[in-house]
C-alpha cells in the first residue's frame, strides 16, 4: 500500500514519457543522491571513500559501459580494460600537453579517444558475431596496452610506464582530498547515468534491443545494423574510457598499462552478469557485489581461529569462494541481482495483497 500507483494520473503524453513515473521513486532518488552527496562526505572517513566509496562508483561506470554493449546491444566484448586504458593515458596526455584545460574536458576527450578505438575494433562486429566476436575484442586487450609499454611518448617517456594524476581541480575547487575525488566520481557518474538511462529509452535504445533480440528481424524493419552496432560500440568506449580515467586518477592516483589487464575485463564482465544483464540498476548492483563481497571475506576468515587458513593461501581461499559462490548464484538467479529487485517491487506494489 505504500508502493501503490493509484491516484497516480498522467494528463500529458510527457508526463507518461518520464524516467520514473511513480511519486516514490522520484522521491527515493533524490533521497539518495542528498544522502551521498550531502551526508556520506560528512560522515564517512578515508577508508570507505578510498576503498570502498570510489572503486565502487568506477566500476559501476564501466560496467554501465559494457551493459549498453553487450546487455542492450547484443555484442560480446572482452577488452573493456583496454579502453578504459586507452582512456586514461588519452586524459593524461591532454592535460600534459594542453596548458589549461579543464579537468572534465580532458577525462571527455580521453573518453572520446576510447570511442574511436571500440569502433574500430568493433568494425569486425558487422561480419561476426558471439564467440568470433570476443576474439577479435580480445585482441585489443593485448594490442592497446603494448603499444602503451612499447611507446614511451604516451607515458612521457616514464621509465617504468606509469602515469600519474594531473591536479585535480575542477572549477578553481581542490578535489584532490578523499572527499574531493569521490565528489568528483560521483557527480560525473551521476551524470553519465542520466545520460544512458535517456539513451536506452530513445530511439538508438529500441534499435538495440531490437538488434539483441533478432538482428535480421531488426533489419528487415529498417534498421541500419551497422550505425546501430558501431555507435553501441563508440558509447560503449566512451564510457570505458572515462571510468578508465577516473579509476586512473580519482582512485589509485597513478597507474600503468598493466594495471588494465585482461583481469579487470573479466571483473567488468562479471558486474554486468551478475547485476544484470539490460538494466542500468545492474550495473551498481553488481558492482557492489564485487567490490564488497571480498571484504566480507576477509572479515570472515579473521574470526576464523588462528592457524585454520594459512596466511599465504588466504586470498586463494577467498578466490575459490568468491567463484563458487557466484556460479551458485548464476544458477540460481540468472537474471542477475537486478532481477531480485524488480521482484521486490513487484511485490510491494501489491502489498498487503498476496496476489
């Protein structure tokens, strides 16, 4: 009775087109975001805005990246590491050699310079499809971050590669502090959130899903399967290519091409599966999951009595768990965490009722 849509109207067809059409969810949003950016910066300490707070909103970026590829669109991809990679050594160069430009504009152009490399590596997906498509998405994954290592001029020319963070400075305002740079990753998330979830519902959103659910369907109904794939692939990039500059600058504050490995694909890979493939809530969801879930762990084996677990085997231990846990859930609930959600709502919304 709390969640009910009734007395709910829409008079006019913008009103019916809204984001959120229910008066709670609106409501709940904007609870949320004064509650993360007005309480949590007040509240919290640098361990949660360092360990927990920042990888956590990064990663749900960049598994918002990957969704509208693979959740929306249709098409597999393995080098999610690679853009955001290619992303944050583009971000770094502009503010090295540009004097003077905003912060924003260099993480936008980083994320630009992204975009073009997804399309060209998506080229292949106008000719191949599922497991081929992988492989020729994997082989980013290896070509961006040696070109990275084998050209120093991208890393200005750093004997070891690694790059380090431009001042973090967005409108006179020092976010160089935890408080700062989890601002700053919050509102640019916030942001690039409002913008997909806009995308998804539009036009080029449809023509997704369509060419997810039935490509030749999708094509004998007008529409362009290449502009459709290749602008899937190019926003996609763009997104990598932003949280790649932000996991870059706003959370580890240095980094180097190997720090995006074929290991942090598969993370993005497992954020999206596991929050939900097609939905934007997902992506947060999963990222939660990820980021979270190892912490509980370890928290879990300290109470273990001493000696149980060796120290050196521990994060195999937790590895194995971690994996077998997530298989479990798969089977379970394969729809992803998301699915749980839209569950429970379905349920309050009938609430007191059973049926």
């Amino acid at each position: 009775m709390f969640y009910t849509e009734a007395g709910q109207f829409s008079t006019r067809y913008a009103a019916d087109r809204r984001v959120f059409r229910l008066r709670q969810d609106r409501f709940a949003l904007a609870l949320l975001l004064v509650f993360a950016a007005g309480v949590v910066p007040l509240i919290g300490n640098d361990y949660w805005f360092n360990a927990i707070l920042i990888p956590f909103l990064v990663l749900s970026l960049a598994g918002l990246g990957l969704n509208l590829l693979t959740g929306y669109a249709g098409q597999l991809s393995l080098g999610s590491a690679a853009f955001m990679a290619a992303g944050a050594f583009a971000a770094y160069n502009f503010q090295l050699r540009i004097e003077g430009l905003p912060l924003l504009i260099s993480f936008g152009l980083g994320g630009l310079v992204a975009a073009l490399l997804s399309v060209v590596f998506g080229l292949p997906s106008l000719r191949i499809k599922g497991f081929y498509l992988i492989v020729s998405t994997l082989a980013a994954q290896f070509l961006i971050p040696w070109v990275l290592v084998k050209y120093g001029w991208f890393s200005n020319h750093n004997a070891s590669g690694v790059i380090s963070a431009p001042p973090l400075q967005v409108i006179g305002a020092d976010l160089s502090t935890p408080v700062g740079r989890y601002l700053l990753t919050l509102g640019v998330v916030v942001a690039l959130t409002w913008l997909a979830k806009n995308i998804v519902r539009s036009e080029l959103g449809r023509n997704w899903m369509a060419v997810r659910d039935m490509d030749t369907a999708a094509a004998v109904i007008g529409i362009s399967l290449p502009k459709a794939k290749l602008l899937a692939f190019a926003l996609s990039g763009f997104y990598l290519g932003i949280a790649g500059s932000l996991w870059a600058f706003a959370y580890l504050g240095t980094v180097e091409p190997h720090g995006f490995d074929l290991s942090r694909s598969f993370q993005v890979l497992f954020i999206i599966i596991i929050g939900g493939l097609g939905s934007l809530l997902g992506n947060f969801l999963g990222a939660a999951f990820i980021v979270l879930f190892p912490l509980f762990l370890s928290n879990l084996v300290g109470l273990l009595p001493p000696g149980l677990i060796d120290a050196g085997q521990l994060e195999n231990v937790q590895k194995m768990i971690f994996g077998a846990l997530i298989i479990a859930f798969l089977i379970r609930e394969p729809e992803g965490l998301a699915r749980i959600w839209q569950k429970f709502r379905a349920r309050a919304r009938r609430w007191p009722l059973r049926y």
